[in-house]
C-alpha cells in the first residue's frame, strides 16, 4: 500500500505525540496495520509490540492436550467438566472454541476409483422419506433402491413399511426390471439381511437365506460404518431426492410407484452413464442386461406371515386394524398371509378368510357373511333356550314343533306365543292346554291359547288381560301403592250419625 506524505506525518503525530497503538491507527486512517509498522520502522523507532492477552485457558492446555491424546473421541462438554472440577473459570462456548482447534484430526484417507464387470453386481440400500398420512395411520414412506455398479441401471419402489414381507418384494421386483440377476449384491448391514455379524463371522436372516438360495446371488454386507463402499447406490438415493421426489405430487402408493418407474425407464436413463460418458445408462445397460443370471422359472413367494389370536369377538387385529373371521374360531391362533393389497386368514392350511388390506389404523374390516352367521346363532341360541322350557313342561309339544315345519312355517312367532302362554298360565296348565290341543290335532298356537281360556271360563275365572309395559319400565313402575281410606270412613261416619233419630 502506498503511503503519501500528508498520511506518514500524521501516522507519526498520532503515535509519537498521542500515543495511539498501530491498531487504532490503522482504524482511524483506514490503511492497514503492517503500512503504519512500516513507517514507524522507516522513522528510525522501533518496531512497536503488540501486547497480547494470556487466555485463562493456558494453564489447562497440557491437561487437555494430555487427554485429548488418549483420548481423542472424548465430547468437548465432558472435557469442560473436568476441567472445571479442577479450577476453570470460563463459560462453555470460548472453551469448545478451543477444544475445535486442538482436537487431533485423523489423517485424510485416499480411495480407489473401484471398476466392476457388467452383471457382475449390485449395490442395495433403503431410503427413508418422511411419512404418508393414511386416514388416521401415519406411515413411513421408504424407497427400496436397487442399482447395477456398471450400468448405474436405476430400479426405484416405494412401500409404507421396511419389513421382511417388502425387503423380498424389492428384491423379486428389481430382478425382474432387470430381466436378470447380477452375481453380487452389496448391502449394508441391516437387520434384514443380516441377523448376527462378528468380524468378518456373519450369519444371515433365514428369510433372506431363501432368497439368495432361490436367485443364486452371493450378498456382500460392507464392512460397520463404510458407506463409501456401497457408493454408487448412496449416490443414486441423493439422486432420487434431488431429481424425482423434490416438488412431487401423487395421489397415493400405486401413483407414486406408477411415476417411480416411468422416471427410472426415461428420464434416470437417459443421463450419461458415469462410467463410460460416451453411452447414455439405457444404453450401458442393454449390454450389460445380457451378462445377468437368467431369473429362475417361479418368483419367490413374498407374503408376510405371522401369527395372530383371536379373542372372545370374532376379529383378528393385524397391523393397527380388525379383520372379520367366523365365530368358530374365537379364542384359537390363526396364520395370518399378507401382501399390500391382501390379507388372508388361514387355520392351519385352510383359508378361513380374506379381506382387501386397509393402511389406516382402528378400522373394522368385515366380511356380511361372518357378521350374520353370528347373529343367527345368537337369535338361534334365544330360541333353543325357549324350546327347552317348553319341552320341560310338556314333552309332547314336539309334535307341535314337527307339524310345523313340515308347513314349511317359521317357528319364531309361535314359540314367542307359546313362551307367553306358558308365563302366564304356568307349567300345569300350559302342558294340560298342549296335549288337549294336540289330541283334537290342533296345531297351532292359538288352538292352545283357545284352550287355556275354555278351562278358566269352565272354573268361573276371568280371562286373562294383558298388562302392556314399557320394555325398560323399572320395578318401582310396576307396583301400586294402596290409597289410604281414613278419609272415606270418616264421611261414612258422620253420614250415618246425621241420619239416626232424635231421641
């Protein structure tokens, strides 16, 4: 920075007359520091020292450099805590400043640019974004996202779970997208490929055993926390945020599904293939279609199963809702077979009920059929227990029952008469009643009601009348106090002595 006469003056006025720092110099004539120590160096003083403040951290940096050494990973607010234990003055926020700047950092690792034969593999992964509102179930939206490492072939599907059920869905789905099996498959070390891992000891999920045995494929989980080695399928789902899900509108699962393939056929395709710029990916990966394991004659069954227990209702609870069975078989364990669209109600090998999967939560789903065979069977249970009372007091009312049915006649209405009948005339005179009914082949039940009131009326009794009462009318309505007639005697009384004569 050039410095003019005028200026170099009145930095030595200021710094030999006033005593101004070089800083405050520096501010006041808005030229930068080093210009102002040049020109007090050019006067013939010397070089001014800049004073600097000893930060109360100082004393503490041997212990912390100490700890930090064999103890690297150590959190700056636990290193705080010790600190303070043993005399830090200092507020949290200057202390993990420093602890930023003295934390050891590891070395920068270098990676191979890694080259794969076509159809030779496959790298797996899942991707999670946010959740879909379904009726009053909030469900998470993950992305099952197979690509083949030399094409970079896109293979995108989205389901409302993570489970087992869809985990072997994706992976029977992709393969036939890609109209082929690659050799090896990379993963990482989820919970539904891989069921223990010590080492380099790794023992998979019987599931997913069955899987690779009916495919053939050989899957290669990557070493505990090396995503960079599964890069290529890490890319594509940061991929698959930015270009596909950003900004995108669907109806619902099939909608979205229906655009995921359309994007990955057109528009994942048709970028430039990263490994070769030359061909586009649609057209690496029709050379590379042809390298992959042919797919075996019969897909891999993919229905979740599982146990459910049917309590005292006949309702199965599946996944947050209720599905209908009939009610045989409350209190017995079913095999519950599901798919997205289907879930299916098995007792041992037999089906005993299938319903359209609902993706809400708390919702009933019923078959009419199962509903109404129980309300027949509750309504057939009333009638039995009416049957047996009759039964009970007059055994030859059967033949009555009989006779009836052979009418092709509904035996609800007279067994509701007869039960009346038999309530208010009591057993001896409803069974008298039956057998003099059934004797003069009268076979219904007004004959018997005909009957009952002959044998009153020949003992000088009043028919009955029928007290008509509210269906919930309570006790206290039914009963009748008796009036007091205190009042009635005493006007008796005092008419009977107004009409006696006078003496």
């Amino acid at each position: 920075m050039t410095i003019n006469d005028q200026q170099r003056t009145e930095i030595l006025r200021l710094h030999l007359a006033e005593h101004w720092r070089v800083g405050t110099i520096s501010r006041e004539l808005d030229v930068h520091h080093s210009a102002v120590e040049r020109v007090i160096s050019q006067a013939g003083m010397s070089k001014p020292e800049r004073t600097t403040r000893v930060s109360i951290i100082e004393p503490y940096l041997p212990f912390i450099t100490e700890t930090l050494q064999q103890h690297p990973n150590l959190s700056a607010a636990r290193l705080y805590q010790m600190a303070v234990a043993r005399g830090y003055p200092g507020g949290p926020s200057h202390f993990r400043q420093w602890i930023a700047q003295m934390r050891p950092r590891k070395l920068p690792e270098a990676f191979l640019r890694l080259k794969t034969l076509p159809g030779e593999q496959a790298q797996m992964d899942w991707g999670s974004f946010s959740h879909l509102q379904i009726g009053r179930a909030k469900r998470p939206l993950m992305a099952f996202v197979m690509v083949l490492s030399d094409s970079r072939q896109i293979f995108l599907r989205f389901f409302l779970n993570a489970q087992m059920s869809s985990f072997l869905q994706g992976h029977v789905e992709a393969f036939n997208a890609f109209g082929g099996v690659p050799r090896v498959i990379l993963y990482d070390n989820l919970k539904s490929a891989v069921k223990f891992r010590h080492g380099h000891w790794i023992e998979f999920n019987p599931a997913f055993n069955n899987l690779q045995c009916h495919y053939r494929f050989k899957p290669t989980p990557v070493a505990v926390a090396r995503g960079n080695e599964k890069g290529r399928v890490e890319r594509s789902i940061r991929y698959i945020r930015d270009n596909f899900f950003a900004a995108r509108h669907f109806k619902d699962l099939n909608d979205l599904n229906a655009q995921a393939r359309l994007w990955c056929e057109t528009v994942a395709s048709a970028r430039r293939c990263p490994g070769n710029t030359d061909l586009t990916v649609r057209e690496a990966f029709e050379a590379e279609k042809t390298k992959l394991m042919a797919l075996p004659d019969n897909a891999l069954d993919c229905e979740h199963q599982g146990t459910v227990k049917v309590g005292k209702t006949p309702w199965a609870r599946f996944d947050l809702n209720d599905y209908s069975v009939p009610y045989t078989l409350v209190r017995k364990p079913l095999t519950v077979r599901a798919t997205e669209n289907e879930v299916r109600l098995l007792d041992g090998t037999e089906q005993v009920a299938c319903h359209v999967r609902s993706w809400d939560r708390g919702q009933q789903v019923e078959n009419p059929e199962h509903i109404r065979e129980l309300w027949e069977r509750k309504k057939a249970a009333k009638t039995d227990h009416a049957t047996d009372r009759m039964v009970s007091a007059c055994p030859r009312i059967t033949e009555l029952f009989d006779v009836i049915q052979q009418r092709k006649q509904s035996l609800s209405k007279p067994i509701k008469a007869l039960q009346s009948l038999l309530d208010d005339y009591g057993a001896a005179e409803f069974a008298a009643a039956v057998n003099t009914a059934l004797d003069s082949q009268t076979y219904h039940a007004g004959g018997v009601q005909q009957v009952l009131e002959q044998r009153r009326e020949s003992r000088d009794q009043q028919p009955l009348i029928p007290l008509s009462l509210p269906q919930k009318a309570s006790a206290e309505l039914t009963q009748v106090k008796p009036a007091s007639l205190s009042d009635y005697d005493q006007i008796l009384n005092n008419h009977q002595q107004s009409e006696e004569p006078e003496a």
